[in-house]
C-alpha cells in the first residue's frame, strides 16, 4: 500500500507522515517505570516484551541490544496504529548513563496528559512521592487561556504535564487564533 503514503503537493507526489504511531521515552528501571506510569498515572499496560532480536541491534545501533519494554495507551484514546500510545524502554544491554532532560536542553520531551481537576491530581499525586516543579499554574495568555498547567517529573526525571483546559478543544479546529 505504498500509495496510501504519497500526497500531492505543488504538483509532485512527496512522502508524508499520515499518523502518530507512538511516544518513547528510554528509562532506567522497566518496573519502577510500569508501576509509576500503570499505578500512579493510570495509563493502560498494553504489552510488555523483551527485544534482543538481530533487527534490533541494527535499529538501534548497538552491537547484542538487549532492550526490555513496556507499552501503554491511555483508556478511552482513539487507537494509534500500533495500539499504544506511549513506549518505554531500559537498555539492558548496553545500559545508558542518566542525562540532563531539563526542559530547556535542546533534545529534551515532554508529555502532555489532559485532566479534568488538576489541583485534585496535583494533591493525590504529591501524597504518593511524585515530583513537581510548581503547584499548579493558571494560564493567562495563549491557546490555553483560562486553563491550568503543571510539570512533573518520573521516576528518572523525565518531564510530564498535565493541562486542564478552560473548554471543549473542538473550538480550537476553528483556527490559529487566541479566542
């Protein structure tokens, strides 16, 4: 089905991205990682598996990878191809050094998770050890006017978010604007 990756565009045929297939994030600890993302932010454990077939090794550039990873969506998601939306790997073989993902870094991610009452997860959250770089901050300018934001960290200082939108995104289809 190679014609389903080719669009038009100015007259010539050019190859595009079409969907999301997912988000990874490379951890330090697959089970310390599952139990903060399955049982604290309640994301959905889809699958896990262990990768140390040749392929692997030539995709990810390392000689005798041995990758353990674990893939989750979130309930009620519209399904990606690969039915999950979010990756995590640990490096088993060779296992990585800690880097600096200060969000500031060049390289550095985030993710983004929606809530609907975002001091109530703030509360529950902090009550179970999770790191936060502020109490929750209302949003005064932008898109996301009238909403609320916060950045914490998991357990190896990955940074996640949470927004809670002031309205229903489907406005937003409208256009670019600041409404």
């Amino acid at each position: 089905m190679l014609h389903a990756w080719r669009r038009k565009a100015d007259g010539r045929e050019r190859a595009v991205l079409v969907n999301l297939f997912h988000f990874s994030f490379t951890v330090s600890d697959i089970e310390a990682s599952v139990h903060f993302y399955r049982d604290i932010l309640g994301l959905k454990l889809v699958h896990r598996m262990v990768h140390d077939q040749p392929y692997t090794s030539r995709q990810v550039g390392f000689e005798n990878a041995l990758l353990k990873v674990a893939l989750f969506t979130i309930e009620g998601f519209p399904p990606t191809p690969s039915g999950h939306l979010l990756e995590l790997i640990e490096y088993v073989n060779p296992p990585g050094e800690p880097l600096d993902a200060a969000t500031n870094r060049p390289g550095a991610a985030h993710m983004a998770f929606q809530v609907d009452d975002i001091h109530a997860e703030y509360e529950r959250m902090k009550a179970l050890g999770v790191r936060f770089k502020s109490e929750p901050v209302h949003i005064t300018a932008g898109r996301n006017k009238g909403g609320w934001t916060v950045y914490f960290l998991d357990p190896d200082g990955i940074t996640l978010e949470m927004v809670q939108p002031a309205r229903d995104f489907t406005e937003m289809a409208e256009g670019p604007d600041n409404k």
